[in-house]
C-alpha cells in the first residue's frame, strides 16, 4: 500500500466522531467515522462524474445518480468514463481499490471544496458510497421535479470510512394478511437500500392468503390467495366477532417476482422468500385438503391468530412442498429461502392415527419430534439444492441427536432473545428479531391516539436501544449472530400508507442498530437527525410516524381534590402549545409553560410545536376531576388484572380504554369472580347526589358487565346504608367497550362511598367462554 494512503487511513481511524457542524451531517444510519473540514463542494452544470471504463455496475451508479440529481435540480451533470488525467473543474470520481478492511459493503468518502471521490472494493461499496452522498445533500434531493431555486445544492466538506457491523441488515413485509401492488414493493425495497439494509424478509404465504404463483399448482391462487372475508378489528374485539363480508384477494405472477428480484438486485438488495410451514397452511389446504390430516373441508382464514388444521407429514406433502420450493427457487437468487417453521399447534397430529403411526415407526417420542422430522426433512431437501434454509427458532424444538436441522440452517429468533443465543451456541447462524423491540406492528405511541395496531409497544427509542449481541456472549457464539432484522406484520395494516406510518422513522432507527458501530450509536445525536429523516422521506412520498413529537400527558391528583396535568414532549427544543376549551390547538394557542391544574372535568388538547410550525399531531384527553379524585381507596379483593393493577387507578383523573389485546387495556382493574367492592374515605363530609363507574364489556374474553351496581354510604366507614341500586345484564354481548354507568340518588350527606359490582362468578351458558370464571374489571370512578 503506499505510504500517502497508509498516512490517510491511520488518520481516518484515529477520527472520534463529527467534527464542529453536526447539522451538516444528517446521515442514517451514522458512519462508523467522519470528520468534518472546512468549506463546502457546490455542484452546478460543470460538475463531472467520472467512472473507469469498463465498469458497468458504476456506469449504471453514475447514470441513475445524473438522472435523479438531473430530476430534483434541472442541472445536467457530465460524465466522463475514462481513468487518467484530473478533469478540470468539480468532479465526483468513483475509484475501485482493493482495501480488506472494507469488505464487500464498505466505502471511503472524500469531499474536498473541488472533488468528491468515492473508493470502494465492491459494487455494494459504491451504492452505499451514494445513499450517503445523496444525506449529505438537502432533502430536496429525492424530489421528481425540480426544487425552489433557492436551494443551496452542496455539501460539507468531509472524510467518511464506513462499513456495516453486520452483514445481515433485514426487513420484513407480510404480503399474505393484507396484499400489496408490485408499485409498492419496489417503493419499500428503494427505501431499504437508502438506509442501507441489504435483505429483503417477503413473507408470502401465511393462513390468510397464499401470494405467489406456482404453476404445477394453480388452486393455491385460484383458491388460496382469496378469503371470503376478513376480520373486523382485534380478536376480542366483538362477540360474535364481525366480518367486513368483503372477499378479498391477490397474488404475484412469476413475472412480477422476477420484476421484483431484478429490481431489488438493482439496489443491492437481496429478497428472501418465505413459504410458512407446518403451520400457518390454511391458504393451502383450502386449495389441497389432501395435505391435511382430517381431509378438510378447510377455507382460507377470515381471522387472525394460530390455527389447529396444519399440513400433515405424508409423502405426497412433502412432495407438493418440495414442488414449490423448486419453483421458487427458479425465481430468486438464493442462498436462503425462508421456511417458517413457527406455531405449530399439534393438534390434529395427535388425531391423526397416520401421525402416530409415523411417530411410532420413526421411534419419536411426542409430536415436537414429529415438527422436527418434518422442518428437517425439508431443510436436508434444501440444502442438497444446494440453498440455505432459515427459520423461526422453533425450528430447534424437538431435535434429538437423529433428528435435527442442518448445521447450516440459520435460527431467526423472534420469542424475545433467548432461542437465539441457544442456536449461536449450537454453532448455528442467527438472526435477532425479538419482538419486543423489533415488531414494527406494536403501537409505538399512546394507543388511545394511535390508529389501530397489534397492540405491546414498542416506540422509537425502544427500537434504537436493541443490541443483537449481548456483551456477555462468548466470541464462539458472537461469531454466529450475523445481524438483526424488524418484522411488519399487516393484521391490522390494510393499506401502504398505513404500513409506511408504522414503519418509518422506527425502521431508520433499526438501520442505525445494525450499521452503525456500537460505541457510535447515540439516541441524542439520532433525534438530531430527525427533522431532515422526516424531510427526506416527506419529498419521497412516504407517510411516516411524527410519534416521536407527540405530547405526552401525566396526572397527579391533588390533595385538595383537583388535578395536576403535566404535560411533556421528547423534542427538548420544542414548546407545548395547547387548548382547554375543546378547540385544536394551534402555533397561537397558550403555551404550555407550568402543570395546569384542573377543577372540573376538562377536554385537554396539545401539539408541539417548534419555529411557528406545528411539528407533532394533535393529541386529546379527556379528564375527570370530582370529589373521588385523588382521595383513598381501598378494595375489598386485591386486583389482578392487569398485571401489578393499583386501585388508585380508579380515582387518577385517567379514563381507561380497552384498545389492544385484553392482556393489555390501561387504566382499568379487575377482579375474578368476587365482587369488585372499592370504598372511597372523602376525607370530610360532604354532599353526594351521583356516582359514575365504568365497566369493560369484553365477553368474549370472559370479562362480563356485573349483575347488579350497588351505591353505599357511612358516616364512619363501618356501617353502610344503600341509597342506589342498579341491575345490569351479565349476559350483554356486543362490541369490546367500557360501558359508564351513572346511579344517581337524592343528596346525602357522607364521608365514605361503597361501590358494588356484584360478579356473576361463572359465565353463563350460550356464551363464549362458558363455564369459566368470569371477571368484573371497572374504570374511574367519579362522585359527584
């Protein structure tokens, strides 16, 4: 190596991090080193790029490069193909090197006040080179017709040395619960390969609908890509659960894949096909009962969930399944293909006198043995393909030393981190995607303001402080943890403006997360870098998530019976402004500068806002302040629902919602079969002519209304007189809600409130979930 680049790569390693214009420096995922120089390179209509001859792959970088900048400035850059001399001028060079340390994807970056040049060992290298120059350029830069003239179009000056931490960089995309046009895959694919992610996870067969066309096997689109109907809302949402009664259908030509394939490759990167089994095969056993154990009749799945009919271990299965996957593999690049291997209920093996037969035959101990003949039959299928198989980590349930997948088979773990590590330690490659960080479908924001989601959460910050590999991992087992990968799963996304909205800005943190070095990694400096992320993906057309700005509200009930709100914004440079008298908030409206502190019920409204110009969406609560608020509580049987329930839950001031799943509703508390008895001290006498409460009606999840509210008073706590009772209607079925019911009485005089909600103790017969016990789970209270 000569001596000038041996000097200038040893300064390049002893860079710390950005020099003094961080705001000139937007880039995400964040280079592993940069420093900052003086004075800026401008480009204008003299500007060339220049490229070696003979180099198609940078020819075509150059081209598309010219075409976009060409499109967003109306310049018209030259090129120039040749090595050699220096041009005269400004020029951006692109120069193949051959330096180890940047691997396949690595690149320098050298802009000086005259030159841009980019140095690189592979194509991948160069394309990467560009997704950074196109962040150091104004946002304006992904316009499709030229911007405002007043656009400064240059960039800082710089040195960048950049390469990813892991060669595995994924994004998921389930296709199969909800269908997406060709025009939109290219459109997620262009904006993977921006924030360098190099794997595309194409999730296209699942329960709900088979996405892809086999021509050995028709009906799979013919019939099971297309469901009658489809679910309305969250499981548990109504009882009986309500159906859209639209049909709803779709799939991908083998031509639309390939289209799919050669435009991904074009970006630099590579497709996974996914194609679930045993489990999640609705789709395909409505199209073929014959791989089922019972014969059918089956249907595509209206609903969500896990399912107990599953694809059963005949020949003739694995024949059809060794079929697909023969042409699947005609379509894509390869080496992995994805076969799922998760949520196998076992079910109708267990009824299935043909599975036990095999189990006996085979000498395996239980059906987990019987999911482990079946992933490894298929995975020893793939590997003598000469492919790789990947699969969920349940894959490795059920292994005994003569059954078991491949040592080359890659573990993705998705069930939190833990079966990852176990498959890194058996010397397996794994791929980390718990979802407690990484499932981009969990609400990332208050759910009361959100749209309709998964439910959990998991907001931008969660996201960016993942780490795939924990310290404590020995280096043999470090080896094997090849990156990180975030999931979408569209339940409830039914629309690309929907799936954009909970992917983007969170999929720009998981980028950082598996670029960026760990020591570089810094949650300030990435906010930082928000509101140009935002600009840019506002000028490419993408519907994003402002959640990081959303006004967050606390409250703390007072002594003297009124309610302190609090009000905050993660944007520390903001300010809050907001209203009280049901309007929307505005730029003008008060600002926040102290708690407030209300008297009475209040609709609050607040918006960040920053520069004059409202940042965040608006966001609404509604507060109950009343002579309950704040003061003590107590209930006769402890609460357990939701886990850790306090009952001064019941008097905060916060309403409570039943959004999610049932494990997840907020600001509730239930008890299971007993009474919910709750008795308020006033702390002084007062006059009471109303109480309210809230009941959750979930029926399907065996959370029933009580069968009788009963309203008591005392002047010592100790004996009660009744002054209201109501009867309610257990057996109330409907829509998942909290139901607020009000008793009111003529004016007494009392320190302590008794309120009874007598539990009907086991649900009745004709409901769902009959028989079991049945619990009572109440919302605030309010004494008025």
């Amino acid at each position: 190596m000569p001596r000038i680049v041996c000097l200038w790569l040893g300064l390049l390693l002893s860079f710390s991090g950005f020099g003094q214009s961080d705001k000139d420096f937007q880039i995400i995922p964040k280079p592993a080193k940069m420093e900052s120089r003086e004075g800026r390179f401008m480009f204008s209509n003299e500007t060339t790029i220049r490229f070696p001859p003979g180099n198609a792959d940078l020819k075509t970088m150059a081209e598309n490069f010219i075409r976009q900048f060409q499109a967003a400035t109306g310049f018209s850059l030259r090129t120039e193909n040749r090595s050699g001399a220096t041009p005269t001028g400004t020029f951006l060079a692109f120069v193949p090197v051959s330096y180890a340390n940047l691997g396949d994807e690595g690149y320098r970056l050298d802009v000086t006040t005259t030159t841009i040049t980019i140095e690189a060992s592979k194509p991948a290298g160069f394309f990467y080179a560009i997704q950074s120059l196109y962040q150091l350029l104004p946002p304006e830069i992904f316009r499709s017709t030229p911007a405002d003239s007043s656009v400064n179009w240059s960039i800082p000056a710089c040195r960048i040395e950049d390469k990813p931490r892991y060669r595995y960089r994924g994004l998921h995309l389930d296709v199969a619960r909800h269908f997406f046009p060709v025009s939109f895959i290219k459109k997620y694919i262009d904006l993977l390969a921006l924030y360098k992610f190099n794997t595309f996870h194409w999730h296209l067969t699942d329960d709900q609908g088979w996405r892809i066309e086999i021509k050995k096997y028709p009906k799979l689109t013919q019939v099971g890509s297309r469901r009658k109907e489809t679910l309305i809302g969250h499981y548990y949402e109504s009882d009986p659960q309500q159906f859209d009664g639209q049909p709803y259908g779709g799939f991908y030509t083998q031509d639309e894949v390939r289209e799919v394939v050669r435009y991904a490759k074009s970006k630099y990167v590579t497709i996974i096909p996914e194609i679930e089994m045993p489990g999640h095969a609705l789709a395909i056993l409505a199209a073929y009962p014959e791989f089922g154990c019972s014969g059918g009749p089956y249907e595509t799945a209206t609903k969500w969930g896990i399912f107990t009919d599953v694809l059963c271990p005949y020949d003739r299965t694995f024949t059809f399944l060794q079929d697909v996957l023969m042409e699947v593999m005609t379509l894509f690049p390869g080496p992995y293909i994805h076969i799922g291997g998760d949520e196998c209920p076992k079910t109708s093996w267990k009824k299935s006198p043909f599975c036990q037969n095999l189990m006996k035959r085979l000498k395996l101990k239980n059906e987990n043995q019987l999911q482990s003949y079946f992933i490894s039959r298929i995975d020893k299928w793939v590997t003598s393909k000469g492919w790789k198989t990947i699969g969920w980590d349940e894959i490795l349930e059920g292994n005994s030393p003569a059954i078991r997948v491949s040592p080359g088979a890659t573990v993705m773990s998705w069930r939190g981190i833990d079966g990852g590590l176990k498959a890194a330690r058996q010397n397996h490659d794994v791929i980390m995607t718990p979802g407690d960080f990484l499932y981009l479908d969990h609400y990332q924001a208050d759910r009361s303001q959100e749209p309709l989601a998964f439910g959990r959460f998991t907001p931008l910050e969660k996201t960016y402080s993942y780490d795939p590999t924990p310290a404590d991992l020995p280096a043999t087992a470090q080896k094997h943890l090849i990156g990180a990968q975030a999931n979408v799963w569209t339940e409830y996304l039914k629309t690309a403006d929907q799936v954009e909205y909970m992917v983007w800005p969170r999929a720009a943190a998981v980028a950082e997360v598996v670029w960026t070095p760990l020591d570089q990694k810094n949650w300030p400096d990435f906010t930082r870098r928000l509101p140009v992320l935002f600009k840019r993906l506002e000028a490419l057309g993408v519907s994003y998530s402002r959640a990081y700005y959303d006004v967050v509200a606390e409250t703390r009930p007072q002594p003297d019976g009124s309610l302190q709100i609090a009000l905050a914004t993660q944007e520390e440079t903001a300010e809050i402004r907001y209203s009280t008298d049901g309007s929307t908030p505005t730029d003008q409206s008060v600002r926040y500068d102290r708690p407030l502190n209300l008297t009475k019920p209040t609709t609050v409204k607040a918006v960040a806002v920053k520069n004059g110009i409202r940042i965040g969406d608006v966001q609404a609560w509604d507060f109950a302040v009343s002579k309950a608020t704040g003061k003590s509580i107590q209930l006769d049987t402890a609460p357990t629902r939701p886990k850790n329930a306090e009952p001064s839950t019941l008097i905060d001031g916060r309403y409570g919602t039943t959004i999610g799943y049932l494990e997840e509703m907020q600001n509730v508390v239930g008890v299971k079969t007993a009474d919910l008895t709750a008795t308020l001290d006033l702390a002084e006498p007062k006059s009471i002519q109303l109480v309210t409460i809230g009941l959750v009606k979930a029926t399907a999840g065996a959370i029933l209304l009580p069968r009788q509210i009963a309203v008591a008073v005392s002047d010592d706590g100790r004996t009660f007189r009744t002054v209201k009772t109501v009867s309610m209607d257990p057996t109330e079925r409907g829509k998942k809600a909290i139901i607020r019911q009000t008793l009111t009485f003529e004016p007494v005089m009392c320190r302590y409130v008794r309120i009874m909600a007598r539990n009907v103790g086991k649900v009745p017969t004709g409901m769902p979930q009959a028989g079991k016990e049945a619990w009572v789970m109440a919302d605030e209270i309010t004494v008025e």
